[in-house]
C-alpha cells in the first residue's frame, strides 16, 4: 500500500468491513466499482490507476 499506509487504515478511509478488503486483497472477493472509486478517493488517486489497460489499446 506504501506511505505506512495499512490494510486497517484504508478500510477506516473507504467505509470497506476490514474483513471484506483483505478478502478482495486476496482475489477471494470482487471490488464493486463503489469500492474502486472510495480506494481511489482515499488514496488520492485517479481511478482508472485501479484497473488494468485494455489489451485492446
């Protein structure tokens, strides 16, 4: 995560149950795109840097 920038501390930031990001950390569970955005938003940055590139482009 970086920056001293912890699991616990990312779920306080987006509202997310500690539970269910370390789960979808581990590919057990899928983002919503509500959680996208609310990671993004903790993390001050743009969320497309959350999602891959197209093989397409």
């Amino acid at each position: 995560m970086g920056a001293g920038r912890t699991v616990s501390w990312l779920a306080e930031q987006t509202g997310i149950a500690p539970h269910v990001l370390q789960k979808q950390l581990a590919m057990q569970l899928d983002f919503t795109v509500t959680d996208l955005a609310e990671i993004a938003g903790a993390l001050s940055i743009d969320v497309a840097r959350l999602v891959p590139r197209s093989a397409d482009r």
